[in-house]
C-alpha cells in the first residue's frame, strides 16, 4: 500500500511538473508527398502532439465516452483504449505503460511522442516514425515491401501468397510441428496487417520476426504438410507456396466461389458515380466529384481496352444522370464479373486526407457509416424526392426507413470476393499514391447492394482537401488511380481463374 501510494504521489508531481513547462506549438507530419502540421506542446523534455489529428490523417475512429473520462481509438482491427491523465491505456486485450499521462486540451486527446508512437508503429499498417531532432511525425506507406498475406483453399489443398512490391529472393522450409517458414532477403515486414490474416481454420499461429537484412513469415498449419512447392511469380510479384496434402480436409462450400456464369473473370462494369444534375461533392475550388469520376472512369476503361483482357462496360462515358436501378441494371445486364463503383470522398473537416475501398457489408465504424450516408443521399432523394432537409440540420439517412429495409437486405454472396478484390486494390493504391492510406473498409452502400456481382466503391480522395482536391483534378493523379485498380483487376483473374 505504502508502494502504491508513493507511486501515485510521484505521478501527481510529475503531471504538475509538467503542466507547469508546457509550450505551445506545432509538429509536422510529414507523409509520401506533402506536409501537415499538427498542434503540440512541450511539455519539460516531451513533445505531447494532438493525436486526434494525426488519427484524422490516419483514417479510423476517435469516441469519446463522458463516463470513465475515456477515449477510444479504432483502426482497422485495433482498437486502443486511453484513460485521460493517465499513463495506462490498452490496445485490444493488453495494457501498457506510456510513463506519461494522456492528456485532453481544447477538445484533443494529446499524447507523448517519445512513448507512444513507438507502440502505434507496431499495430498501423504504415510505418510511423518520430524524429526528435526535426520534430516531424513520418507516416510511409512504401517503407514495406512484404506487404500482404492471403489463403485461397482448393479443392486438393491450400494455396498461401505473400505479397510483395518487388521480387525479392527467399528461402521455404518446413520444421517440427507443421510450421511453414519464409525467410525473406531484405525483406521489411508489414508485420500489422499480415498478422491480420490469421485464419484459424487453417492454422494455429501466424508469426512474423524482423532482423537487418531480412523477414521471416512462418505459419503453423493445422494439418500435416508433406507434399508442397513453391515459386516466384511476377504480375504481381509474390511469394506462392501450394499445400497438396490428403491431410487437407476443406469444406467444399469454401473452395471459393464461381465468378461469373462461365468461370472467367472477363466482363467489368466501370461506374462513374453521379453525373447530370448530381453533382457529388464539390471542392472549395469548384471541383466537381461527377467530373472527376467520369475521368478516372474513362481512364480505367481506356487501359482496359488496350491490353483486351477483359471487356469492359460503362455505366456513363458522359455527364448524364443515372438512378441506382438503372446502374444495377446495366451491371447485371452485362453479366458482370466486377463491378467498380468510382468516387471522392468529403468531409466537414477540411484536414481530412486520403484515400478508401469499401465492400459491402454492414459498416463497422462512425467514418464508414458518414461516407455511406453520404453517397446514399442522392438514392435516397430518389425513391422519396418529397423528402426535405430539417431546418438548420442535415438530412440524416439513418432515421430514413428505406435505409433500413435495404441494410437489412444486404448481399453476402459475394462478400468475401468482393472484400479480397478491395485487398488488392488497397495494395496497389499504396504503392503508387503519395497521400495517405485510409484502407480497406466495409459500408452498405446501395449502388453496390443491387448488383450481383463482386464489387467495390473506391473513394479516390477528399475533395473537401485543398491539396487533394487539386490533385483529384489533375490527369496525371486521375491516370494512376486507374493504373493501380487495373492491376489489382489482373490480380483478381489471376487468382479467380486459377
């Protein structure tokens, strides 16, 4: 008790201490291709920075709960726990230390970069680095180059890919206990999102370890492993190892499903969001989400064309306007294979940067839900056009009754191809855009529920932003969002026709 209470008294001493040094300021942040700053204090010999807006760059939820004097952040399959002045907070089920309290000024959470950073860094699927010297937070999603893990379960087996950016050499080998090991020559490990991948229908355990010079994935398998082989393959470039054993007993109704009616990936519907008298979203600048999506549109099904792999079909090559029954339509007319719904994101907040792929699938968070009700807005004037907007307050979609029939009628058939092909797209946006990665997310949008097909809504950026609202109007910036969707479309024919 003596111990407990002396440690408390030091704490109390070092939170006045500190408050007593503090100097306001600012950081930056800076992220493949521009800088942000960001509000901070000194607080003796700490840097406290605001990490409500670093976690706004970074894509995810912040909620705050009045009980407790607790806040929440949740991104992607993390969720971490802080207690205001306090030291303690939790990420998932585990507790740790920062030695220095959080703190809640002007309505931001603020934490210590010195001791917290360092433990975000191993959970984010981007690599974040703190430069004292500098006093600048780095967020690089092209620090990685062993970026990804999947499992495709066969008829006779189990197929395992390990994502790559570039060919890299490596070895396979397999040890006591079923575990499959690859050591990777200057590999550097996204070691968050791989571990994600851990499907307990399959394996016991998915580990990672990083040393200089090289990473090693190793999976423990659930079932004997005695005939194997493995290669290099290129377009993209990945590590594939075949599991053939007869140990592999896999249920028949999870061998993958058809894509479409003759097996082929073959036929892609492009979906240029809004269009005529919908407008989308419109920057400060005058930009307008229709323009841009029916340019990146026509990108995309020009690269299409061009290497004659598959046939592609547009919902609109002009600015017309279209309902959400008649894009559906022309989908399912077209016996679609894919189907890729194009848009930009907006938001209130003018800081708000970055990137998104969404499947359809009841949303998880505040963030998906808000980027939903936004691009259902327009549907739901459709189907009741008598519907106003509140005097002084926005339309909220959630209070609307045909939302809820329609998220109650929400697709799964092709739920878990569709979530696979955002995979692919959300590793091929990370390579080649300078701004940051909001991820792969999950929302029930209605362009999407009505189609049958695997499909996808890909938010280009925000328009809201300044910065990328220039960018999302530049033909070059427009050129590489079809670029990095197309190869994730080869991605999917490889592996689905395969």
């Amino acid at each position: 008790m003596r111990h407990q209470r002396s440690h408390t008294t030091a704490l109390l001493f070092l939170t006045v201490l500190i408050a007593a040094t503090v100097s306001a300021g600012s950081i930056k942040v800076v992220v493949s291709g521009g800088t942000e700053k960001i509000e901070s204090y000194e607080a003796g010999e700490l840097t406290y920075f605001s990490f409500s807006a670093l976690a706004g760059m970074l894509g995810g939820t912040l909620d705050w709960e009045m009980i407790g004097h607790r806040i929440n952040y949740v991104e992607d399959t993390s969720r971490f726990e802080f207690v205001i002045n306090s030291p303690f907070f939790r990420i998932n089920d585990s507790t740790y230390n920062l030695t220095f309290p959080a703190e809640f000024k002007d309505g931001q959470l603020f934490l210590p970069a010195e001791t917290f950073l360092p433990f975000l860094d191993r959970v984010i699927q981007q690599k974040i680095t703190w430069n004292r010297e500098s006093e600048s937070i780095r967020i690089d999603s092209e620090y990685f180059n062993v970026v990804d893990l999947s499992l495709s379960p066969k008829a006779n087996g189990l197929l395992i890919d390990i994502h790559l950016t570039q060919a890299l050499a490596y070895e396979v080998f397999v040890t006591e206990g079923n575990w499959i090991n690859v050591s990777i020559r200057d590999g550097k490990i996204n070691a968050a999102r791989i571990r994600s991948r851990e499907n307990k229908r399959y394996m016991y355990r998915l580990k990672t370890h990083q040393a200089e010079g090289s990473g090693q994935v190793s999976i423990r398998l659930r079932r004997n492993v005695e005939k194997w082989h493995h290669k290099l393959v290129y377009d993209p470039p990945r590590i594939q190892i075949s599991i053939a054993d007869v140990d592999f007993q896999l249920d028949t109704n999870e061998t993958g499903s058809t894509i479409g009616p003759d097996n082929l990936v073959d036929v892609i519907v492009v979906d240029a969001g809004h269009g005529g008298s919908d407008y989308g979203a419109v920057g400060r600048g005058g930009t307008r989400e229709k323009d841009v999506t029916l340019s990146i549109a026509k990108e995309l099904a020009r690269l299409i064309r061009k290497d004659k792999l598959f046939k592609v079909v547009m919902t609109r090559d002009r600015d017309k306007g279209l309902s959400l029954q008649q894009r559906a339509d022309i989908a399912n007319s077209a016996s679609a294979d894919l189907f890729i719904s194009i848009h930009a994101n907006s938001s209130t907040k003018r800081q708000v940067r970055g990137w998104n792929v969404f499947f359809l699938a009841e949303a998880k968070n505040d963030s998906a839900r808000a980027v939903a009700q936004l691009e259902n807005s327009v549907y739901l004037r459709e189907e009741n056009p008598l519907q106003t907007h509140r005097e002084g307050s926005d339309f909220n979609a959630d209070e609307d009754p045909i939302l809820s029939i329609i998220n109650e009628m929400i697709m799964t058939e092709f739920q878990a191809e569709s979530y696979d092909f955002a995979l692919m797209v959300d590793r091929q946006l990370r390579r080649t855009l300078k701004i940051p990665a909001r991820g792969v997310d999950q929302a029930g949008f209605f362009v999407l529920n009505m189609v049958f097909t695997p499909s996808v809504l890909v938010e280009s950026g925000f328009i809201s932003n300044s910065q990328e609202e220039k960018l999302l109007k530049n033909k070059k910036y427009q050129k590489t969002v079809a670029e990095a969707i197309y190869k994730a479309l080869k991605s999917f024919k490889a592996k689905y026709e395969g």
